[in-house]
C-alpha cells in the first residue's frame, strides 16, 4: 500500500511503511494518560487489532438535520422550533483504507417552501477522498472539505482510529462529568476533543469548531449512543449533533443497519476533480439602475437595493455571505463615491438574508431591522470567535440598530422611503418590506420570488399592500428580477395553483406533506 500525503489519514498508511501496528508504535514505556484513554476506548469498542483489521463501514438509517444551520425560525424567539430538512434513504460509506467517504439520501423539507423538488424529496450525494470535497464531477472549497472532514470524524472508530495514529497528539486528560476527555490534533491539523464514558470507556461525543457565516464560528457537539455489537465490533445506532447556537439539532441519524467490512461504492475522485485546482471564491457585483436614486445591485448572490439619499447612501439586504457582502458594499460606494454609506436595512432574520451581517456590522453600518429581531443580532455580533478570525472578531465593533416596530420613514428632499412591519406571513413573523411612495416600488425579501415553483403563503403579499394602503407599480426583489406588479400577481396565482395539484397529487396517493390541503383552501371539500 503507498504512502499517502501527510495532508491525509495517517492512520492506515503510515503502519504498513512502518511495518508497525498501534501497539508496536507506542512508547515502549508506557502510554500518557491522554493516549491511554483513547486506547481504553479502541478496546471497548472491539479492541484495537480488531479495529486496525477494519477496511470499511456503511451505515444505512433515516433522521433530519436543521435547514439553515438553525437560522430560519418563524421567529427569533427562543422558544421557536428549528426547521428541519428530513433524511431517508441515508447511507454512509466509510473507506478506512484510502481515507474516503460518500454519503447519500433523500432529503425533503418537513416545513413548506418554495421549491416543489424540495417538497417531493429529492436526491443528496457527498464525497470526500481526503482532502478533495467533490459532488458529482465538480470539486469544492477547502472549506467543504475541512466541515466533511469532521463530519467524517464524527464516527467512534474513526475518531479513536485517527487519535492512535502515532503521528497525532493526545493531550489534556481530564474529568467532565462521568465522563473522560482528551484533545486530539490529527496529522493535518484537524483537533477535535474525544469523550468516553468512565466506567464503559465507550466514546459518548466528539467535539469540534468549524467556521460559519453568520455566527463566525460554531462548536459541533456529535453524540453517541445506543451501542450494539456488529462483526465484534460495538457501533452506535444513534447520533445526534447539536451546536452551540441556541443548541440547535444539527443532524439527528438513526440506524437501521451496519455492514463491517461489505464492499462499498468506492468514494475516489475522478482524476479530473482531482486534478482541478481547489476553487476559490470570487465575487462579481454590478449595480442597474431602477429609478433615479435606486439601484439594484446583483451577480454572485442575492440581490441588494441601493438608496441614495441627499447625503448617504442606505443598503437594504446584507444577504449570502461575507463575502458578498462586502462586494455589494464595494458596488455602492464605487457607484456613489462621494456619500457615505450609513445604514443597511434587513427584510429579516433568516441566515440566507444575514450571512453579511458581520461584515456590514465591521463597515460602521447601522442596522435597520424589525424590533424583534435586535437580540438576534446582538447575540450572533457578541459570540466569541477566535478560531477562524474575520474582520469583525479583529476589530470588534458594537452593533449599532435602528429598531422598527411598525413603521419607520427615511425621508429627505430627495428620497423617501416607508420601512413597514409585514403582517400575515408564515415565513417570517419579524419581516420588513419597504415602500418608495414617489416612484410606487416595493422592496422586498421573500414575499414573493419569480423563480418559486410553489407557493404555500396564500394572500400574504396582496395582504400585505391593502394593509398599508399602498400603491405598488413594480416589485424589487431580494431574490429574482424587478417585475411590474401585474405580472407579480400573475405568477403568484400561478405559483398557488401549482401547490395545490401538488398537494391534490399527494392526497390521491394517500401521502402527506407540510402545507396540504392550503391553508386558504376550504378543507371540508
């Protein structure tokens, strides 16, 4: 067997050029008391020649995982459930000889949304051969592949193989609890921390900090449980992975079966995947005017609308990332060079909407936002991020907010706009729209988008014009293209129409889904 790149799993090749297994390459001396324990858990769960024996895994099982990270709750109360994307079908395919893995299953959103594929379910394939993250023929960042990596880790033999890899380091022996905890750092730099049980010596969780958009970073707590024996192996049929945000479930797998030692689809990157360079991210925006003083800024994300007032500039939407963010903000001030750019308001919480907001927060920018959203915010701007340091964790400023209640006008001589508070929307119970009365634009953020298939929200964009008694000529959206209002109302009565006879499909199977029969539909029919 070759030796692989020390950028890889040590674990399996580096013994066979050794001609070493893991009990000859310790310390002929005696163990730390940190190795110690990982080797007390190798043996609990087989014993450690029965685990270095092992070539492959596959776990076949069902569960869900949060949409969003957790960042698209009705609301930003505390009390308000997660939304969930459901997981059947789940396979694992573990290749502990070439340190690869493939996941596949069948995902399907178990809360309504705007995409019928994402209603009927549809199919879900990963694939991580070391350090190369690819889906399908098309590779992905360094940083897929560094979250699939701890993914992939999030495995009690793959954990405790990797941490008796002698090129790791095991360190911090220490008590939480009933359980034993040591810090692992792999040959790659990976580190994660390794917990067993005190008495069983079984590992219960492993737990990690990854990088993320909104919060900067995130910790990943993946628990253990339910061991059975498989091949004289014992393996979890339970996991769930909880994060530090709000304890959000992040995946939550139940097993039906392990297969130890089955062929396996083999997980290798095709050699044009391998061979193409890691990408990186680029970001291309470009403003279009869309009435003297508004701009629609589009291209590598969602879109953001330009104000320009007598003396700022005003942005509405911080959406996608970081990055993009910071390239919207680029777009305005090369746009206007000679106004400053104050303020940003936010339509509402949900991280597709939010993964600016600390860069927009770092720039200096007020916050425009609906009332109940400004907790929110200042507890994703206050977390602590040391791990993966952005501009905002360097330079930390204060979250600065403007908190709208119901309405709020921006006005001087040469622009006016009215923020509103939306009503009757079961997306999101925080959300504001703006109104420029002058020239009859209403700017908004998931209201309504051109390129839903569905639509499960019934009246709520019309509701929402009659209740403020607004005239409305076009629509600028976050998501989708600037459309007069005519043909917004002709594509939503399409879009309605198109979940019901979804919906009547899946009665007349005798199925169910989220958001059948409509709710404005008489269901006694």
């Amino acid at each position: 067997m070759p030796l692989r790149p020390t950028t890889r799993f040590a674990y399996r090749w580096v013994f066979p050029v050794l001609g070493l297994g893991l009990a000859a390459a310790l310390p002929a001396d005696g163990q730390s008391p940190a190795r110690q324990l990982v080797i007390d858990a190798a043996e609990a769960l087989g014993g450690v020649e029965r685990l270095e024996s092992l070539e492959t895994l596959r776990l076949r099982g069902y569960g869900h995982e949060a949409y969003q990270d957790g960042g698209s709750r009705i609301t930003t109360e505390t009390t308000a459930p997660e939304k969930m994307t459901n997981l059947t079908a789940y396979e694992r395919d573990i290749d502990l000889v070439n340190d690869r893995t493939r996941v596949s299953a069948r995902m399907y959103r178990a809360f309504v949304f705007a995409a019928e594929a994402m209603m009927r379910g549809q199919p879900r394939n990963q694939w991580l051969d070391g350090d190369i993250a690819f889906d399908g023929a098309r590779r992905l960042s360094g940083e897929a592949a560094r979250q699939r990596r701890m993914e992939f880790l999030a495995n009690p033999v793959v954990a405790v193989l990797t941490a008796l890899d002698p090129e790791s380091t095991i360190e911090d022996r220490r008590s939480e609890g009933t359980a034993l905890l040591a810090d692992v750092t792999t040959p790659d730099r990976a580190s994660f921390t390794l917990a067993v049980d005190e008495e069983s010596h079984l590992p219960r969780w492993i737990r990690w900090v990854g990088p993320h958009e909104n919060l900067g970073e995130l910790t990943y707590h993946a628990e253990f449980s339910a061991y059975e024996p498989v091949d004289g192996v014992l393996l979890p049929m339970s996991f769930n992975t909880v994060s530090d945000f709000r304890d959000t479930v992040m995946l939550r797998l139940h097993v039906d079966r392990w297969f130890v030692d089955g062929n396996i689809e083999s997980p290798a990157a095709p050699a044009a995947v391998a061979s193409a360079p890691e990408p990186a991210p680029s970001y291309t925006a470009s403003a279009e005017p869309v009435v003297p003083g508004v701009w629609l800024i589009t291209g590598t994300g969602a879109n953001s609308i330009l104000l320009e007032f007598a003396d700022h500039l005003t942005l509405f939407e911080v959406p996608g990332n970081r990055g993009w963010t910071q390239a919207i903000i680029d777009e305005a001030r090369r746009v206007v060079p000679d106004k400053p750019l104050t303020e940003a308001i936010i339509s509402h919480h949900h991280f597709d909407h939010t993964g600016g907001l600390r860069t927009a927060v770092a720039e200096g920018l007020t916050i425009v936002t609906q009332s109940g959203n400004v907790d929110w915010f200042d507890e994703i701007i206050r977390r602590p991020v040391t791990h993966y340091p952005d501009r905002l964790s360097q330079n930390p400023l204060p979250l600065r907010t403007r908190p709208v209640d119901d309405h709020l006008r921006l006005f001087d001589d040469q622009l006016t706009v009215d923020i509103y508070r939306m009503v009757s929307n079961g997306h999101m119970a925080d959300g504001l729209m703006a109104h420029l009365p002058d020239h009859g634009l209403l700017i908004q953020g998931d209201l309504f988008d051109l390129n839903w298939q569905i639509y499960f929200w019934g009246d709520t964009y019309a509701d929402n014009v009659a209740y403020r008694n607004i005239e409305v000529e076009r629509d600028v959206p976050v998501h989708g293209e600037v459309l007069p209002i005519s043909e917004v109302r002709r594509r939503i009565v399409e879009q309605t129409s198109n979940a019901r006879t979804l919906c009547n499909q899946v009665a007349a199977a005798g199925l169910s889904m989220p958001g059948c029969p409509l709710a404005g539909d008489d269901w006694n029919d």
